[in-house]
C-alpha cells in the first residue's frame, strides 16, 4: 500500500475548484440480487458531461474487463463500504486495507465472507454476523465475539453520526433493512478484488483523485445515493418514498435546472425516464439511486465540492471514505 502524503487544501483530500481529468465515470447501485444492481455512466464533453440512461450490470466478470477498455481515466463508484473500522482492521496484523483486501477470502482468512449463523461462530477472521434473520440474534454477540467495546467502534468514521445525518449500519452487522454488509461481500468478491488484480486503484487509500487520473489505470470509489441528493438538487420531503414513482419524479424536479447550470446533458432516454420518474415499479429506485450517485460524482470532478475532509491516519490507512463526504 502506498504511504505517501495526501495533499489537502483547506482541510480537505485533494483541491477543491479543480477540475479533475476523468473521462469516463460510473456508478454502480449494488445489490446481491443481480436484478437490481445498476450503473449510471457519463462521459466527458469538454467543459461538461453527457450522461444515458442508466442501465444493468450483467455479468461481473464482463463488467470489470470493460472498465479496462473505456476512454480513460475511468473513475467508478459503488454504493456498498470500501474499507473497514480502524478498531477491526489494527487486529488483522495487515498493514492496512489494500493488504488485506488482497487476502480475504483465501488461505487463513477463507472465511472471512461467510456470514456466522451463530454468535460462537464471529470471530477476527469470520466477522460478519447474522447470516439469517434471528430474534436471538444480537449485536452484543458481534462485539463479544470480536473483542470490541461499543458498536460505534465497528463504524468508520464516514459512518458515524454527525449534526447531518444519522449513525450508519456497522459494516459486520448483516440484520436489518438497512445493512450493507452483504452488499459490500458481493461487491468485493464480485468486483473490487478482481479489479485490483487487473491494476485498478483504490480511492482514498492509494491517493487523490487527481493523482490517481494520472496513473492511468481505473480509479474505484465509495459512493452514497442519498449523500449526493442534495448537492445536485434531488429533495425528498417527509413522507417522501424513492420507492414510489411520482415521489421520484417529484424529488427530481430540479435535476434539468442543476445540469442546465452546469453543463451536464442529459440523453433524450435519460431525460424521459427522469420525467417519468423511472417507471411504476418500485425498483425504480435503483437506476434512479445509480444516477444520483454518478451525478454526486461529477459536482466533486468538477470542483464543486471537495472529495473527502484530509484524511490521515487510520481513515488513510483502513478506513477510507465516501466521495463528496464532508467531515
């Protein structure tokens, strides 16, 4: 893993206000279920983006040999956690989460993507817990079982609760409707640990984005759907479901005005189905989240908004953080 400084300006990873040299971008809403995994995609027009329509992401194994082949530099965000709690990742004896990442699921570590069905199973290499949903289950087994104090200690710090937003759902925790640990075991295995081993980086861990556009290969971030709603003009008010097509179509109403503003255009396909809230089902919250996500992505390519708060050490080191995030 790469140990050089970071450079930051203003308190913040990177340069804000400057234009980062990606020339195609992607976002990914994940999910175990390969039906509602989609990706949102842009490419660079100069001074601005056109963005299609999202779409599926079909095979994995096809989908990373493509983000090798696309003009580049290629800059892909997934909404699952990329990285893993300082407290956990200081037990593992790696030296951080690029080196870990490289190990889990083989040799001493093979089951470290299988979820414990029982409390007596979580342990440092067996940490994600409970496989199936249980009234028994509890998180005082997590940290009974990997030796923590207090479940805040298995967040990150881009998972804690600030004067914005709420706690997230601890990354080992897989009960509830809000967990992501099962998306970030499928999307490791499925994507990000094959990718790196055909040479992609790791944002924030192996640098800017600045400096990774320049290495050359594809660049893979953490986003968060809901984090960007509000920098590209998304609201949803109380009562307010993604899950509901006239509710998107209404929390979307100042998409047009947003990419107007900023130079992104939107294709005639894409700019349909956003009028037409993305259908009646209520999977339409999928492509819909893949959009936001993207267009989260482009207000930080394009200076707007910095990329993470200057990370040191552990977030650097194990932690990462979610792109566009301030601290």
């Amino acid at each position: 893993m790469s140990t050089r400084t970071m450079p930051s300006t203003g308190g913040y990873l990177g340069s804000q206000d400057l234009v980062i040299p990606f020339q195609t971008i992607l976002n990914a809403d994940w999910s175990r279920d390969a039906r509602k995994r989609w990706i949102a995609a842009a490419v660079r027009t100069g001074p601005g983006w056109q963005v299609e329509v999202p779409c599926q992401v079909g095979d994995c194994a096809d989908f990373v040999t493509a983000l090798f082949s696309m003009p580049g530099p290629v800059l892909v965000g997934f909404d699952f956690p990329i990285g893993l709690p300082a407290s956990y990742g200081q037990m593992t004896g790696f030296a951080g989460f690029i080196d870990a990442l490289k190990m889990l699921g083989m040799a001493d570590w093979a089951d470290f993507f299988r979820v414990a069905d029982k409390a007596a199973q979580v342990s440092l290499r067996r940490p994600f817990y409970p496989r199936l949903s249980s009234a028994e289950a509890r998180q005082a087994h997590l940290l009974e079982g990997l030796g923590i104090g207090s479940i805040d200690e298995l967040r990150r710090a881009c998972e804690r609760a600030t004067a914005e937003r709420r706690a997230a759902c601890p990354l080992f925790w897989t009960l509830g409707g809000n967990q992501v640990g099962k998306a970030a075991i499928d999307g490791w295995q499925s994507v990000v640990q094959p990718a790196m081993r055909h040479g992609a980086r790791l944002w924030p861990f192996e640098g800017s984005l600045a400096s990774l556009a320049l290495a050359g290969s594809p660049v893979i971030a953490e986003t968060y759907p809901a984090e960007a709603y509000g920098h590209v003009g998304i609201t949803f008010k109380p009562g307010m479901s993604k899950q509901r097509q006239d509710d998107r179509r209404t929390a979307a109403a100042g998409l047009s005005a947003w990419a107007s503003l900023h130079g992104v255009v939107f294709s005639d396909d894409l700019s349909a189905q956003i009028a037409n809230g993305f259908g009646v089902s209520k999977a339409g919250e999928d492509p819909f989240d893949a959009l936001a996500g993207l267009l989260g992505m482009i207000e930080v390519l394009d200076g707007r908004r910095p990329e993470a708060p200057a990370l040191h050490h552990p977030a650097r080191q194990w932690e990462g953080w979610i792109l566009g995030q301030r601290g």
